[in-house]
C-alpha cells in the first residue's frame, strides 16, 4: 500500500494497515527439546544448560515443550488463533552437527515439513537462521569470537537458501545480537557462559559481519524475497533532566542499541564508544564496515521493556532477596540482573534505576509508550526503512480455572496496549509492516505463550490471550479485551 494510503486509513479508524502480518514467536533452543534428535550435534546452549550452576535447567532443555515433536499440532493451534505469519528458529546444529562439513539430511527433512505445514496452513514462514544456538563443536573452536566463524555462518545460510528459498520469502540472519554478546559473552548468563568484554567484542563485531556475509549470500542464492537482522530496542532515558544523567543515557543507549545498529545501518560504530571501551575494542579490517552493512530489505524490533538511567550511583544497595523470595529460577534471574547492573557501572558508569512503575514477573518495566519511542527513534536515526516487531511479549503467572481454560488478563492488556503504542507510531509516519508475539507457547522456563503448555502433560491450551489477539487479527484492529 501507498504510504499516502496508509496514513489516510490511519485516520479514519485504529485500525491497522490492510499489509499488516500478524504473527508470534519461538524459539527452537528453547522449545524444541530432543537436541540431540536424529543426528543433530550439541549447542552451546546444550552444553551451557549442563554445566551445573548454570541458569537453565538441562533437564528442561532436554524436554523443552516438544515442539519438535510436536509441530504439526503446534502449527494447528497457530492456524486456531488466526496467526499469519510464525517466526521460529533453524538450527545450525541440527544441520551441520559440526557445524561445517556434513550434512545432517533428516535436519534439512524435518525444516522441509515444518514450512510444507505452515504454508498448508496459510501461515507465512519466517525464520531465523540463528538464535543463540551455536554448534558446540565451533565454540571449542573459539566460536564468535573466531573471525572464522563469520564464513561458517554464510556458508550455512547459503544451504537453507538452498534448501527452502524455493518457499520462504522473509528470512532473519541473526535475533538479538546484543543479547548474544552481553547475556552470553560479558555476564556470562546465557551460552556459551564467557565473562570476558575483549572476547565479546571481537564476538559481537564477527557476528555481524556474519549477518553481512549471509545477506550477501542470500542476494547470489536462487531464493527470493526478503532478508533482515532482528534487533533488540531497549528505550534508554535519563533519571532526570540532569547534564550527568543525560551522559549516562547516550553511554547506555550507545552500549544497547548503537553499537549494533549503527554498524548495519550507517557502516560506522557509534564514535563515542571506541573510545570508552579502547582496551578491549575488536580490531575492525579494512572492508569489515561494508559487509556489515550490506543493505538489508527491513528490520526486526525486539522491544520488551524502558530503562531510566542515571550517572550517580545509587545511594545505598538493594536488600538481598532471599530463597523465600525467589524459586530457583528465579534466583537465576535475580542473579543475572544484579551480574548486568554491577558490569554497566564498571563498563559505562551507568546506574539503572528502580522501575517507576507496573512490571512483569520478570521484573521489567511495563512502559508501552517506550514501543512508540523506541520506533520513532529508529525512523529518525536511520530514515524509513520497513519494520517489524519481531518481538514484544510479557511472562506473568497464569490462572488454571477448573474446566481447563487458562486466564491471563494482565497479558492481553500487556499486548493491547503495545499495539496501541505500535497504532500511534504509525501515525506517526513510522514504516511499521507487522507485528509478532513473543511468544506463541510458553517455554519450559518462563510463561509468555499465547498458549499454556502443562510442564507434566505437555497439553496445551489456548489462553484467553491467544483467543483475543484471534479476534485481533480478524478485525485488523484493536478489539476490546474481555
């Protein structure tokens, strides 16, 4: 549709574009379950969720909730809920169990049937060729942080063209680059468990100029359509209006979110950070710039939460929680948020203040009108190029009532009101094509699934969430919530 036609439809109504894709997310590490199923090798996620004192389970990875079992039922209840399009993730493992080398041919069968029940499904596929799942046996070859590893992903990414370009036309490279650096290379909380900022920023500069290499092979692949990179977009804010606090806030988003975009959309790093972070800054080859940002077709927004920063530090530390507080996974979390916040103080002189408000069971703020900022902001950086939210989702408890059915209101409200922000940033003038929730079924550590999943059973039940973002997505518009 003509951007005059969409911002004329815009206001006649909340409703959504006629071109808008409705969808929601998963996530094969952590859904899929049986890692190690016909052929496939181990990941850096298998290993890190087996080394003891480590945040996931093994046992709940090992299991995940059977998705790879069970997709075909997953894909019907996806069809129930009216979903357009799925993100889900391909996994470099399960091809390439060595990660080069020799293919695993019952990977490539299993992928060919997944997209086969989408699209027999009216479901647009839209997969990621990487989320977080790195082949262990390149890890123990240095990983991403090995320059090498930047061609072994092209080089994979070239057989899924290969394989499936014949039928999927939106492709992701790469979800979360940030996530992959920090969670995994600079706390350690996530595969493959390194706490090293040289060895995380050499990562973070070969995982990107991976993605340029497989959008680059994507465009000398007999496959058609679109290719893009997923993002995440924390909106960053000062504490107060004070010079400090302002200092604070462009070193935080510069650490968030430039450091990733910038590379991809400008071909240049953000120039204060070089500086910063000089002792450990990756060395960057004459040429690097240019792949990292060899042009994309959109980009994925991964938006769940607003950061208020501040460049003083706290007056006094938070009480520690206790085992009466938390579950195990929970102390996990807690444990993971306290490693972040001690590591952005020492790396950037950045405090993170309390939520203001509401916030998840996760502990993160709900602020929908940071969505809207963090689109608009992406429009005025980077100029229009297409987007999509690739994720945006919340993990609260869910009520099991006796007939079986699952009620979740403060999740429907949660989505209703993102895609209110979403509405607003289109009238805006931001270049907004779809939407994705994150997630479609819960996994086996967090519930944000439009569908509960029971931990013992496996059964799975549409939630009232899932059946109100239904009758969104037969309406193109924002419906009330029960």
């Amino acid at each position: 549709m003509p951007a005059a036609a969409r911002d004329a439809h815009l206001d006649e109504s909340p409703r959504f574009p006629d071109d808008f894709l409705w969808g929601a997310s998963t996530a094969g590490f952590l859904m899929d379950g049986a890692p190690l199923a016909d052929g496939a090798g181990p990941s850096i996620q298998h290993t890190f969720a087996g080394t003891p004192g480590n945040g996931y389970p093994a046992m709940a990875l090992e299991r995940g909730i059977e998705h790879y079992r069970r997709f075909k039922e997953d894909v019907g209840l996806a069809r129930e809920i009216g979903l357009q399009s799925l993100r889900f993730s391909l996994s470099w493992p399960r091809v390439l169990p060595e990660g080069t080398g020799t293919l695993n041919r019952r990977a490539l069968d299993h992928y060919d049937a997944y997209v086969d029940t989408l699209l027999e499904a009216g479901i647009t596929p839209f997969p990621y060729l990487y989320y977080w799942d790195l082949p262990a046996a390149l890890q123990d070859r240095g990983g991403w942080a090995n320059r090498d590893c930047a061609g072994w992903f092209a080089d994979y990414a070239a057989i899924m063209y290969d394989r499936l370009g014949d039928r999927v036309t939106r492709w992701l490279t790469v979800c979360e680059p940030w996530s992959i650096v920090h969670l995994g290379h600079v706390i350690g909380e996530d595969g493959p468990g390194v706490r090293d900022l040289r060895t995380a920023l050499r990562a973070g500069h070969h995982l990107l100029l991976g993605h340029g290499l497989a959008v680059q092979a994507f465009r000398a692949s007999r496959a058609r359509g679109e290719i893009g990179l997923s993002t995440v977009m924390t909106d960053i804010r000062p504490a107060s209006a004070s010079l400090p606090d302002r200092d604070a806030a462009r070193r935080a988003d510069g650490y968030f979110n430039r450091l990733f975009l910038d590379p991809v959309l400008l071909g240049s790093y953000p120039g204060d950070l070089p500086e910063r972070l000089r002792h450990d800054w990756p060395p960057v080859a004459d040429g690097d710039l240019a792949i990292t940002s060899t042009p994309i077709d959109f980009l994925g927004v991964v938006y769940y939460l607003r950061l208020a920063v501040t460049g003083s530090a706290p007056p006094e530390a938070p009480p520690e929680a206790t085992f009466d507080d938390f579950d195990q996974l929970g102390i996990a979390e807690l444990a993971a948020i306290e490693r972040q916040e001690t590591v952005l103080a020492e790396l950037l002189d950045v405090h993170v203040t309390e939520p203001a408000g509401p916030v998840t069971a996760l502990g993160w703020e709900i602020a929908p009108d940071g969505l809207k900022n963090a689109l608009c902001t992406l429009r005025d950086r980077y100029g229009d190029l297409p987007l999509y939210v690739a994720e945006n989702g919340a993990a609260f408890p869910d009520t099991v009532i006796a007939d079986g059915a699952v009620d979740d209101p403060a999740r429907r409200a949660y989505i209703r009101d993102h895609l209110r922000a979403a509405h607003e940033a289109l009238r805006a003038g931001v270049d907004l094509r779809g939407w994705s929730v994150w997630s479609l079924l819960d996994d086996p550590v967090n519930r944000f699934g439009l569908i509960h999943v029971d931990h013992d059973s496996g059964r799975r039940t549409v939630k009232s969430s899932g059946r109100w973002y239904r009758d969104v997505i037969a309406a193109n518009a924002l419906v009330p919530t029960p």
